[in-house]
C-alpha cells in the first residue's frame, strides 16, 4: 500500500482580537462557523476518497484542534493518533518535514495540519512541478501526496527519507 501524506491547510478563522498581535491572540483564533463547515467539508472528502491517516500531526493552535475535530466525524474508527506539535505553528517547511520524518515506519498515511505561509511552501517544496499548487493553498485546502516506491511492500522508502524527491502530488483540493 501506498505511502501518502496528506497537508491540510486549518479552515477559516475568525480574526485577532482588535490590536492583539500576540503570539497568544493568534494561538487562541477559532474558526468562524463558515470555518467549521469547509473542515466538515474536508472530512467528507477524505471519506469520499477512502483516506484515512494513520497519524495526525497538528499544530497546537485553536483553529488546528477545530479543523481536526471537524474531521473527526466522517473518519472510520478506530481513531488516529495525533500528535500536537508545537514546532509546526509558523514553521518553514524544513521544520515541518522535519516533522514529517518523525512518522513511525508503520504509518501509511501521515495527515499534518498547519498554517500558511509554511504549509504552502512545503507542498511546492515537495513536487516544484505541480501546476495545480499555482492556485495558492486558500483555507481548508488539501494536498494529497504519494511516496515513490512506497507500494512495494517493504518499509523503505519511509517518512525519515522523505524530501522533494520522493513524494509527488496526487490531488489538491478545496473541499
């Protein structure tokens, strides 16, 4: 079975409260309820085309934690592990890949759920050849990714190897 990971950009969120430009202001943004119903969206659509993470990597903001539980609904059980990693809020993409690497070999499909401009930068990073990420990663936007050689029944290449070179994209999307 094939490797793939999966970037999801967080649904809309509401705004910084008036002149609060702080780190903690901006952690603690939801999503609005038009926010709410593009993750609902998204979970659908990774129903819809039978994905399934085996590992959720998330940012600690609130609007990530609102955009995962708004997918959480429409996911088969049993329900994925999730890690809540800080170093992917307002990370580069090499912090996020990073991350990525850190994926046990047994995980087939990684979803990791981020904030623009890193998650965008890390899709372009990962298939530079992809026209379709010329549209920019609007809100709730979903990349999907597939390892090559991943389908060959060993457990190489896995997520410590991956880089630009070994993932190509599969569909972006905007549920």
């Amino acid at each position: 079975m094939t490797r793939r990971l999966l970037l999801l950009r967080h649904a809309e969120a509401a705004p910084p409260p008036a002149g609060d430009f702080s780190e903690t202001a901006d952690l603690a943004r939801p999503l609005t309820a038009a926010g709410r119903a593009a993750a609902q969206r998204c979970g659908v659509w990774l129903r819809q085309h039978t994905l399934s993470p085996d590992l959720v990597l998330c940012s600690p903001s609130v609007r990530t934690r609102q955009t995962l539980e708004g997918l959480l609904p429409f996911q088969l059980p049993p329900a994925f592990p999730t890690r809540f990693c800080p170093e992917i809020y307002e990370a580069p993409p090499e912090a996020l890949l990073a991350q990525i690497r850190t994926a046990p070999v047994q995980a087939r499909t990684v979803l990791l759920i981020g904030h623009n401009p890193g998650i965008s930068a890390l899709a372009r990073l990962l298939d530079q050849q992809a026209i379709a990420l010329d549209q920019g990663f609007a809100t709730a936007s979903l990349a999907v990714f597939s390892m090559w050689g991943s389908d060959t029944g060993t457990d190489t290449p896995n997520w410590a190897q991956c880089d630009g070179q070994s993932l190509t994209l599969d569909t972006f999307a905007r549920p």
